[in-house]
C-alpha cells in the first residue's frame, strides 16, 4: 500500500542522515544495494557499503541513479540521490524522476507542497529540503505503522530510537514510554559528559 511505502521511505530517511552528520556520503544509491520490506513493521536496510567515501573523494554511481546534474562527490548530491530513491519508492517506479509532471502519477491523500519539497530536496540537495521532506514523511505516517514501528523499537530498549519514532499522537501508555526514553537520553548525557575520554 501507499503507507507502506511511506513507511519504507521514512525508515530510509532515518539511515542516511547518520552518515551525513559524520562528513560521510554513501554515493552509489541503486535499488540492488538496499533492501525493503513490508512484512510486519516495514524496514529498510542498505546491503552493500563498499562506496561510502569521505565527502569530495571521487566514487561511483549506478546507472540510472544519477544525482542531479549540477551536484557532485559531496553530501549534496547524497541528498539528492536519497530524494530520487524516496520518489521511486513511493512511486513504485526504479525509473521515475522526481518532476512536477511526475507527481501527477503520485498519491493523491499527500499535499503537493511534500512533493514539492521532494522536488527541490532532488534538484539543490540542501538540508532545509531535507528537513521539509523528513517533516513531510513523519506527517505522513499512518497511525497504525506509527504505532507498529513504535512498539518494534521500543522493544529495542534503545531510548534515542523510541524518541525518534514516537508516534505523532501518542495514547497514555506511549507518553509514559517517552518520557522514559526522554529521562533515559538525559542520563545518558550526564554519563558522557563525565566520560574520561573526552578528557
């Protein structure tokens, strides 16, 4: 279904991003080089990383998994290339190109302003639009994977993941797990900051 895929491009958009915050791009996006699924909670999981490189060393790109042509060897075009694998994942479609004329083929039930976004994230490849795109994911989460993916991680005991996939509408129970999580990160904070290696 649509929010499956939604699903799919939300948990991709949550991968990338810890690469990028460490000046690491990973280069050759190609639909042979993840994986998805659907079953269960909808996951997405990257199989092959031999071409992740340092911002500005030169790398290699699949066919047909070009980033936009003004964007090269930076996280730039990593970005870029992570809004045409989010097109084609909603799409259902390797071979789609984010356009204005493309998203007409796309799901109705979102707002163009997302794909807009989308659009823009895929054209300048900058942090703004990619901030507009995750925003747009996360508003576009059904309630039931919200709440499907929420009790997966929380099942993980790893506080920073259940603050991060807290769903936007949280029952009583949830806000009681959050605000667990919530105590745990800040504890964990303390802890680092008195950590002899930082020191």
């Amino acid at each position: 279904s649509f929010f499956d895929r939604t699903e799919i491009a939300f948990h991709a958009s949550q991968v990338f991003p810890i690469l990028w915050k460490n000046n690491v791009r990973y280069g050759d996006f190609s639909s042979q080089n993840f994986l998805w699924t659907s079953q269960d909670v909808p996951r997405f999981f990257i199989v092959d990383a031999d071409t992740i490189r340092q911002q500005g060393e030169e790398g290699v790109h699949s066919p047909d998994w070009q980033p936009h042509p003004s964007l090269r060897q930076s996280i730039e075009a990593d970005r870029s290339l992570a809004a045409l694998l989010i097109w084609r994942i909603l799409r259902q479609d390797l071979h789609a190109e984010p356009s204005v004329e493309d998203s007409m083929n796309m799901a109705r039930e979102v707002p163009d302003q997302f794909y807009l976004d989308l659009i823009s994230l895929y054209t300048t490849g900058d942090e703004d639009s990619w901030d507009a795109v995750v925003t747009g994911l996360r508003s576009i989460r059904s309630l039931e994977h919200q709440s499907r993916a929420f009790e997966w991680i929380r099942q993980s005991r790893c506080a920073s993941l259940v603050l991060e996939y807290a769903p936007t509408n949280p029952s009583m129970a949830e806000r009681q797990i959050i605000e667990g999580a919530k105590r745990q990160t800040q504890l964990e904070a303390k802890l680092a900051a008195l950590s002899p290696r930082r020191l």
